[in-house]
C-alpha cells in the first residue's frame, strides 16, 4: 500500500469514526431528555410519534392513488374509473373537459398547480367526449366543469368561470377559494369571498358584464356558448 492510500483510508476510517461519536451523542441526549421525562410526558411523545407514522403511511397511500398529481381518467371510454377514484379518495375535484378547447386548458393550468398544494384532495380530468354516459348522468351540460365528489358522491359543481368572475385571466387563488367553499381542499383563508390578489377582477366580473367562459356539451357536439366579445 503506498503513502498515498494509506493517508486516504486513515481519513475514511477518521471520518467514520467521527459519524459513529456525532451518533452516539445524539441517542446519548436523547436519553437524558427521555430520564427527565414524567409519565404523561412519556406518553405524550409516544403519541406524537405514532402520529407521524400515521401521516407518513397516509401519505404514501395518497400518492399511490394519484394525490400529488393531476391526471386524466377514463382513457378509452372507461367510465367505470370515475367511480373507482371517488370511492377510493374521501375528496376528488373532476375537470370535465374537451380536448382543444383553450377555455379548458385554461382550468387545467390552475388544477394542475393546485393539485401540488393539496395532496389531501385527488384532482384528475375526464372527456366529456368520450364519456357520454358519464356526463349525462352528473347533467354536464357546459365545458369546461369542476364536479366536486365527497365520499363518493358530487356535492357541488364549479360550471365554467362564471363563479370565478367570468374573466379567463382569474387567479388561481380564486380557484381555490372556491373550492374551499366547497368543503373539498383544506382552506385556510376567508370564505367570505376572495383573496384580495383577485378579488378587484372577480367582483368586477360580477358586477360587471360577466364574460361567461363555457361551452354547451351535448350529443350534437360542442357549441360555444359565451358571451363575451371575444
């Protein structure tokens, strides 16, 4: 073994050495704060241990069934998957869309993002097109619309942007405060209307002439049903 390796092991054997002494400190201090502890005290820390293991196994089990992501379901006709996500996720947001309209890939912009900061909610897509027995049964009428599913059953509907100030330029934000008012992401803000970052373009939108952004679905096809000026 020349000089040169023989230096390099001393400083990995050094270096372990030195991970092993920080390791045994900490589990060292640990037992000091454990001796000081009282009973309930004891319990307490059991519990809030056990909470943890509980929030991390909930949060692998979420992202197995898609939470953290915003998908499509249904591909290829299969409606029967709808159910199959609301039955398996408390709370679901369902974008009802057509493939090529810009209004919807506008709202897939928004549940994209929002799909990242609540991953106690599953967000996914469905084509209305493809899913004709689908949309009739929820009564899908205009594109693009939020079905709000709680526990396995639509509680609610965000239909196009009329809730959102009829304005394609909404925030996403106000997305989100909506669908807090719906009981289906947790929302820590003030249900009594929307946040101040978007509240001028979506009371101007109600108060306003509302530029309603939708379009009808129905077995003739799609017909552009706004009344803007766009």
């Amino acid at each position: 073994m020349s000089a040169q390796q023989a230096q390099l092991k001393a400083m990995i054997e050094q270096s372990v050495l030195q991970d092993v002494a920080r390791a045994e400190q900490k589990i060292d201090n640990a037992m000091k704060v454990m001796e000081g502890m009282d009973q309930e005290e004891l319990e307490e820390m059991a519990i809030l241990r056990q909470r943890r293991i509980d929030h991390m196994r909930n949060a692998k089990a979420r992202k197995k069934l898609g939470h953290g992501e915003y998908n499509e379901i249904g591909g290829s006709g299969n409606e029967k998957e709808f159910f199959d996500a609301a039955k398996a996720s408390a709370r679901m947001v369902c974008h009802f869309y057509r493939k090529g309209s810009p209004i919807c890939e506008i709202m897939d912009m928004h549940m994209n993002k929002l799909s990242k900061q609540h991953v106690g909610t599953r967000f996914v897509k469905i084509n209305a097109e493809t899913s004709p027995f689908l949309a009739e049964r929820l009564r899908i009428i205009y594109l693009p619309t939020l079905a709000v599913v709680m526990k396995g059953k639509v509680t609610d509907y965000v239909v196009g942007f009329d809730d959102l100030g009829g304005q394609e330029d909404f925030d996403t934000e106000t997305l989100e405060w909506r669908l807090g008012s719906a009981d289906v992401i947790d929302y820590d803000g003030d249900l009594e209307g929307p946040p101040a970052a978007g509240k001028k373009s979506i009371m101007s939108g109600f108060l306003g002439k509302s530029a309603s952004r939708k379009q009808r679905y129905g077995k003739a096809g799609m017909e552009d049903d706004s009344d803007d000026d766009f």
